[in-house]
C-alpha cells in the first residue's frame, strides 16, 4: 500500500464508513459485515464485473453498480440491498440456474456449491426461467481432474487463478454467449495440455461442480477457497 | 517543402482534370461493384480506348453515389446527368451521347428530392474522387485543413473548434467530440492513441463501410489532427474484415499519405509524427464496443471491461487512447476548414450537423442519404425516399440497428437528432434506418434483432449471456402461439434486468427493440397469447 | 370438526420424497388427526378425487399420462406442493432432455438390453418431448426443494398448510438438499 493512500468517507445502507481510497465498494462492504452477493469475485483474482450479483444502487446515478469493481469515492451513498436489487440478484441467479444442467442432487459438490449457497441466501426455492438443457461433453481426460461444462457458470476464475496466480495460462474461453466455454490450451483435451502443471488451482477456486478432483465423494469434495489472498500476500512481501 | 510538394500536387490534378472535356464516373463502392460496375467501367475504358477518346473522356472509378436501389450508377459531367442500372453493353451508346441528350432508358434524375435535400459534408468527396488517388482528394482540399492545423494552430485552439462545432459522437452515443478530445489532452502520458472505430455492425448498416471506400484519405486526415490535438503518435483503424474494399482502399491511402509526407515521422516536415495501421476485426459485434475493440487490438478476447478507467484516461495498452468512429473524424476537416461556428449552424440546437444514414426497407429509393440533423422522418422517408412501395402505408421505421427501436408511423414528423429518438424509445445509433410497411410483423422485427443480439453477446455477463438467449425463447413462444400473459410479464422483467445490469451496451441496449414495440405495438403481441398454462401445453 | 383433505401424488420421480414422507415416523399420526389422505401411491384410490385441499406431488412431468394427471390435481385441488427437486427443478428425470426421447429408449431398450428389444408401444404411456418441472405446466402454490426433503421440513409444511397457513421453506432447504 503506498503511503499516499487517501481515505474516504461514505455510506453503506446508511451506515458511515470509512475506507482507503483504493478499495472497493465490495471490499469496505465485507470489511464492515455487510453481505453483499457474489460469484465471479474471489479475494486473490482480478475483478472482472462478470456475474453482476453485486450490483448496488449509488445515490445520484442511475446506473447501478458492480460493487466488485467499483472503487469508493467520498460522499458516496451506497444501497446494498433494495426492492429492484434483490429482484435483479434472484433472476441473474436463475438465469444462471436454467442457463446449463445443474442438477444438484447429483453433483461433487453438492452442499459445498457456491450457486447452490447463493440459491439459499436470497431465498430463491424456484426457477421460473425455462431451463434451457443444453448438452455438453465432459472432459475427463485429465488423470486427476474433470471439466464438467453442464456445471459451468463461466466466471472464469479458472482462466484468471491460471494465468495470474500459476502463471500458466492453460484455461480460457472459446466461443460466444452462451456457446462459450472453457476450454484447456487451444481447445485441447485436459489430459493433452502441455501448458498445465496439474497444481489444481483451478479446481479449488471453481464455484461450482464444473472442475472437480476425480474419485473424491461428496464429503471429500470441499474445495480450499481460501489459499490465494495468502499467496497473493506472501508474493507481494517477497517482492 | 513537402507543404508546397502537397499544394504543387494538387494544382497539377486540378490542371490534369481540367483538359478533359468529359468525365464519367463509375461508383466502385460495395453496393455497385456487386452489381457488377467493376465490368462497367471496364467497358467504358475499353470504348473510350477503342474510339482513341482517351484524351477527351476521363472514365474513372470513384465512391458512393448514394441511390443504391438503382445500382450500378454513373455519372457523366460537365452535365452532371446519373445513368442508373448501368451494363457494360451500354458503353457504346454512353459514349455515343456524350455531349448530347441524355439516354432517356438509363436516366437518372437527379432533381429528386432524395439528392436535393442532402447536404453533403461527410460525403462530399464522395462520387467525385478516385479513392485510390491521394491527388484527387487533395486536389479537393484535401490535408489543407491538416496543413493549416500544423503550421497555424496550437493543439487547443484545434480543441476549441471541435467543441464549437458541437460535433457529438457519430457512432451512436452522441458523447460531445470536444469534451472526448480535452479529456485525452489532459490525460497525462507521452504515448497516447488514436483509435478509429471502423467496426460497424448493425444489420443494413453500411455508412462507414461507404465513408472509406469513397473517401479513405478524409478519415486519416482526421485521425491526425486529432492526434496533433490530444498529442497522440499512433492511431489504429480497427476495422472488421468482411470490408475487404474499405480495408484495402485504407491500406493504399496510408501507403501514399506516408509516401507524401502527410503521416510518418514529422508530417509535413513540422515536429508532429504520426503514424496510422489497420487492424482487423473478425467481425464480432461487441468489438464496436470501445474496451472491447481495444481488448481486441492488444490481441486478447474483444470483450468488453468495466469503465472506469475510460479509455481516454487509461485505454490500448494502459495508455490514454482516444477513440472515435469513422463518420466522426470524416467531419473533423470541414469542421477546421470552414470553423466550428460554421458546423454549429448546421442542423438542431442539440444535435449540429448531418448525419449519414442507411436508408432501408420498405422505400422507394434506398441509399446512403447525409442530412443535416433534425430534418424530419416524413422528409426522409416520404420525399427523399418516395415512399412506401406500392402506396401501402408506413407503419414504423427503425433506427440504431439492435441496440434501437422502432418509431411507430404516427410520430412521422420527428425531427432525426439525439434527443427526439431517445425519446420515442429508439436512439441514432450508427446511422441504420429501416422503414416497414402494414405487413411488418412487430413481435417477428424484435426476434429478428433479440436472435442478432443471442449471437452476438459476448457471453462475459450473465444477464447479456443468458437473457438474450431466453428472450429469445419468449419471443419465439409469443410467435408460436404458445405463450400467456405471464410470458410476458416476464419479458418484461428481462427487459429490465439487462438494461439495469448489463456490464456494456450491446447488452443494456439488447432491450430496446422489444421495448420499443412493447411499447408501441403492445397489441400484436397480445394478440398471440393464449388464455392458460392448459392451452399452451397443447 | 371435518378433516382436511390431502393428497399426495408420486409423478416423474424415484419415490424418495415418498419414503422421506414416510420418515416422519410417528408424527404422521398427527397428521391424521387432522386430514384424511384421500389419495396417494400410498392408499387405494384409482382416480385423483375432487376438492383436494392441499395436494404434495412428487416428481416431474414426462408423459402423457403425466401431463393429464397434473392437470386433473391442479383443477380439484386448492393448494398445489411442488414437492422435492424432481417436481421443482426437474431434477435427475429431466436429464434425458438432454438427449431426447428416442436416444432415451434406444439405450434403454436396445443397446442395453439382452435381448434386444423394442420400446414399447402400448399400455405404458408416451413420453413428452421433454420432462417439465410442475410449474411450466400448472400453477403451483409452494415450492420444496430437496433431493428429498428432509421428513422434517415435509412434516412442517403440511401441518402450517393444514393450519391454513402457508410455510417459508427457503431457510429449511434448498435444491439437492
């Protein structure tokens, strides 16, 4: 942190808070306990806006939003949890729901699933939307990995874990829309890769059941979230 | 002095042009070459050859002539008489009836109200010049106003201008030039960028695809001066590839404006270098969204990023970038030839200038027309356009391509300018104007853009991601007669969802077509429902 | 006082939600002091009665036979339960939207069976084109999610719906629960 660090004052569902001027509506927000819904962030990756669970209303615009990468400025007045917000968080949430085949009930990580988490926490008990059942392969070509792309939710914190934590770069995505998907090297089968180094980051930082470790059970599955904000740390010190 | 070598260049082709007694010009612009004029002109060389006219007669190749509808066009001054639906075995009788009557079976006249009501700044040039000839665009003024820029003009002052002429962004936002240009000048850094937003993408569109194969050298021009402005040294035309005229003709006008002395290390011999490349796009929508093209040109997916940081304070490879559509720099040299308050006349007290337009659709006459804003759409359509075939009655028109509306018929007197088209739910856009008659089908029109715009989204956000595609749905469902009122209900709700939270504006303008017809022509979609969850299952 | 009238209705699914109603164990008989179970996989009525006040259906949507069963429950029943994932989501029984009807019966019928045979085409109804939650057929009251729902939360929402009141059950469960 650079010693020139200014520091802001602003309000978050009324509350006032201080915060660096370098921080994030996201980040000031958890510091102080307020819960703000999120699946493409993860404290250790860039922020990328993707997922737009974390949209917050700021008063005088009439935009809303992403909290995850919208900086704090001073004399802001945040709204984190409105009418319009909450209906908004519920139907991303279902879109990403019907968008592909989450069946829960069989799933690695089921009672460990971020989207499954994110379902309870804003109540949602129903998918209005039109599930849309698309069809993917699976890619269990790695010796210890499996890409299951019915499972994906395309936050690409696997591209991001890969390329700027491990530095390989062995995931991204091809395609457009709701075609797109990701995919190891230049679409080459996983156990092919000659970029991955088998570290399985990509597996842990995965929300969901998309990436998993092979022969894991349920109760076995969890994944280990909380590595990068120290990894992160301890390269910042080294350097 | 390459300045004197520039002005000596063009009193040469002023004297060249002027020993010619006739001049045919033949559009080689897309919309005529796939009518086949490439072979028209070729004909007409052949015979003026054959004939040994080739000292009297000046045939040559030149931009867009406007009336499409009536492709491959020509015409033949001093008369100034259009010849429409031109064949190569006209030749012999064109030629024939130079200085005479004008063939009554291909005449085109030209009183119409679809060429007197233009006012030509962007495509003044255009149908005059060769494009492939840096002369004859000089020889028209050309790079004087780059000229005048560099040996008069401090940086400022060319800002000041740009911000008198009140010129807003002509790529569809409508974001005051000048405020875009101070905002670059002020952003601190040595290397900075000019970007030349050549990624047009609505459907029908084809302005600035017209603007660069009829006039490349204008749009460089105007790239440099407004790197002089904001201090710049490199700009990129990015530009999709399934232009490969536009990108071609743009590749020659590089190679002889550098050649000249105009782009390169210290243009026109002054302490101002510039240097211009093209950059291809592979044509994906999104990438004419202005982070996504820079994402593109630094080689990385063209998705769009959260702004800010905007482009101007932190764009192409982190540096300040300026970026500005084609017909937007096509207007910077008349603007600095002939002074902002002159531009500022021109057009509404929002909205100064013209604009060009695709005019498309259920008309007469369809074309690349330039207006001067707030000319209304009954001129457009009605007058300029003749009308709706068949004398069948307008029901709406449609601007600003997917991220638009359509403007039912009743609101005809509208004056075109930023303001009124937002108001009435639609927005300029690029310059995209489709007119529909009575048997348009709204809900199938809204599909149509909803089905671009599924194929077209990124994919990075999730309510652009997966709310077109099950818009889409609904749409669908509506059209198969198998929705309820709860479908759209729902729609709506989407609707909502994407304008509210959509991370660029391909998807938070996804919305508007359905909108617009929501709005406007509810009934066809209520029309379509059916009463129960019992009925639709069936 | 008259008993309510409950239903329970065993759809598309594996008859896990049945057996996790079953799991209630004694309270069940609570229950029955209070509703008769008109009709259910478990007693022996044929047809789906009339006025029904509070109908739990498990499972979703897949054939014909399914389709006009839920449209009889939704006409003569006040209350309408999605009960569990199948019935909510689609769940496991909708996973054969993925490959469609005939791909479905092809494996299950011919590559897969010893010998092969041939789907049949009588008696046993037709499968729809694609397995359907409840909710994209009929309107549906409450939701249950859960791969079962625990007996406990099945328990809870029938005695506040025999209350006449209607139960929150979104910190109580959730899909694949």
């Amino acid at each position: 942190m650079s010693p020139k660090v200014r520091i802001k004052t602003l309000k978050i569902d009324g509350r006032d808070i201080g915060a660096r001027e370098d921080e994030t509506i996201l980040q000031v927000a958890r510091e102080n306990g307020i819960q703000i819904p999120t699946l493409c962030h993860l404290d250790g990756l860039e922020p990328i806006g993707a997922c737009r669970l974390c949209m917050v209303e700021v008063r005088g615009s009439s935009r809303l939003l992403p909290a995850c990468v919208t900086r704090v400025e001073e004399g802001m007045e945040v709204t984190t949890k409105s009418p319009r917000l909450i209906r908004h968080r519920r139907m991303i949430l279902e879109l990403l729901f019907a968008e592909r085949n989450h069946v829960c009930s069989v799933c690695v990580v089921n009672g460990k699933c971020e989207l499954q988490s994110l379902a309870v926490a804003l109540g949602m008990t129903q998918v209005r939307t039109p599930y849309r059942f698309p069809r993917f392969e699976l890619d269990a070509s790695h010796p210890r990995f499996v890409n299951d792309h019915n499972r994906c939710v395309l936050c690409a914190r696997c591209v991001r874990v890969c390329d700027e934590i491990e530095g390989a770069h062995t995931w991204d995505i091809m395609g457009r829309g709701v075609n797109g998907r990701v995919i190891t090297d230049l679409n080459e089968p996983w156990g092919e890769s000659n970029s991955c180094t088998g570290c399985g980051k990509c597996v842990h930082v995965c929300p969901t059941g998309a990436l998993s470790e092979k022969g894991t059970l349920r109760e076995d599955a969890g994944k280990q979230r909380d590595f990068l904000p120290y990894l992160t740390l301890m390269r910042e010190v080294r350097r | 002095m390459p300045i004197e070598r520039v002005l000596a260049m063009a009193s040469a082709q002023v004297e060249a042009e002027s020993k010619f007694e006739h001049h045919i010009h033949v559009c080689v612009a897309s919309g005529c070459l796939s009518s086949g004029s490439d072979r028209v002109l070729q004909a007409l060389r052949d015979e003026v050859k054959g004939r040994g006219l080739e000292n009297k007669v000046l045939v040559k190749g030149v931009g867009c002539l406007g009336l499409c509808a009536a492709a491959p066009l020509i015409a033949v001054f001093p008369e100034g008489t259009y010849y429409q639906a031109v064949k190569p075995e006209d030749a012999p009788e064109i030629i024939d009836s130079l200085g005479k009557a004008p063939i009554e079976r291909l005449h085109c006249p030209t009183d119409r109200p679809f060429f007197q009501k233009q006012n030509k700044i962007v495509l003044e040039n255009s149908g005059y010049i060769d494009p492939l000839r840096i002369e004859e665009y000089v020889a028209r003024g050309g790079y004087q106003a780059l000229i005048e820029v560099l040996t008069e003009m401090s940086p400022n002052a060319v800002i000041e201008q740009i911000t008198l002429s009140g010129l807003r962004g002509r790529g569809g936002g409508g974001y005051p030039t000048g405020l875009k240009w101070t905002t670059v000048a002020k952003s601190p850094g040595t290397l900075k960028y000019i970007i030349c937003n050549a990624d047009e993408g609505d459907p029908g569109a084809f302005m600035d695809r017209s603007v660069l194969e009829s006039d490349p050298h204008r749009v460089l021009e105007g790239m440099a001066i407004a790197a002089y402005a904001v201090g710049a040294t490199r700009g990129y035309v990015y530009c999709r590839a399934e232009y490969p005229v536009a990108i071609d003709r743009l590749d020659k006008a590089i190679k002889q404006a550098k050649k000249t002395g105009l782009l390169g290390p210290n243009v026109l011999s002054t302490p101002f270098s510039f240097d211009v490349e093209v950059r291809l796009g592979a044509g994906a929508f999104v990438c004419g969204e202005e982070t996504a093209l820079i994402a593109s040109i630094e080689g990385k997916q063209g998705r769009p990023r959260h702004r800010p940081p905007y482009p101007a304070e932190s764009g192409l490879f982190g540096y300040p970038t300026l970026i500005n559509n084609v017909e937007t720099f096509a207007n910077i040299a008349p603007i600095i030839r002939n002074g902002g308050a002159w531009f500022a006349e021109i057009g509404t007290r929002g909205s100064h200038g013209t604009k060009v337009f695709a005019l498309a659709g259920k008309v007469q006459y369809t074309g690349l027309i330039e207006v001067p804003m707030g000319t209304t759409l009954h001129e457009i359509v009605y007058e300029m356009g003749g009308g709706i075939p068949d004398n069948r009655p307008c029901k709406a028109i449609q601007t600003g391509g997917p991220s638009g509306g359509c403007i039912p018929a009743r609101f005809i007197d509208l004056p075109v300018d930023y303001e009124s088209l937002r108001e009435k739910g639609s927005m300029m856009g690029s310059g995209g104007m489709i007119v529909m008659d009575d048997t348009s089908d709204m809900v199938d029109v809204a599909r149509f853009f909803m089905e671009f715009c599924v194929g077209e989204s990124c994919g990075k956000c999730v309510p652009c991601r997966v709310g077109t595609a099950q818009m889409n749905d609904l749409l669908t469902k509506i059209i198969d007669g198998k929705a309820t009122k709860h479908d759209i209900v729902h729609l709506e709700e989407l609707c909502e969802l994407l304008r509210d939270t959509s991370l660029c504006g391909l998807g938070q303008s996804a919305p508007n077509p359905v909108v617009s017809t929501l709005t406007h022509f509810r009934q066809e979609y209520l029309d379509r429902l059916v009463e129960t969850d019992e009925e639709a299952a069936s | 006082m008259t008993k309510a009238r409950l239903a329970t209705v065993w759809l598309d699914g594996c008859s896990g939600c049945h057996m996790s109603l079953l799991d209630m164990d004694e309270k069940i008989l609570e229950v029955a002091k209070v509703a008769d179970v008109v009709y259910s996989p478990l007693v022996d009525t044929k047809d789906f009665p009339e006025n029904v006040d509070v109908a739990l259906v498990e499972g979703a949507v897949s054939s014909e036979d399914d389709l006009e069963k839920i449209q009889r429950i939704r006409k003569n029943s006040r209350f309408l339960v999605a009960l569990g994932d199948c019935a909510v989501t689609g769940n496991v029984a909708a996973m054969r939207n993925l490959f469609g009807v005939r791909a479905v019966l092809d494996r299950s019928y011919r590559l897969t069976s010893v010998p092969a045979g041939s789907p049949p085409d009588q008696i046993v109804p037709r499968l729809l084109s694609r397995v359907r939650p409840l909710h994209e057929v009929v309107a549906v009251d409450l939701t249950v999610p859960g791969c079962p729902p625990s007996a406990g939360v099945i328990h809870h929402v029938v005695t506040e719906l025999l209350a006449g009141r209607t139960p929150d059950v979104t910190d109580l469960t959730r899909f694949g629960a």
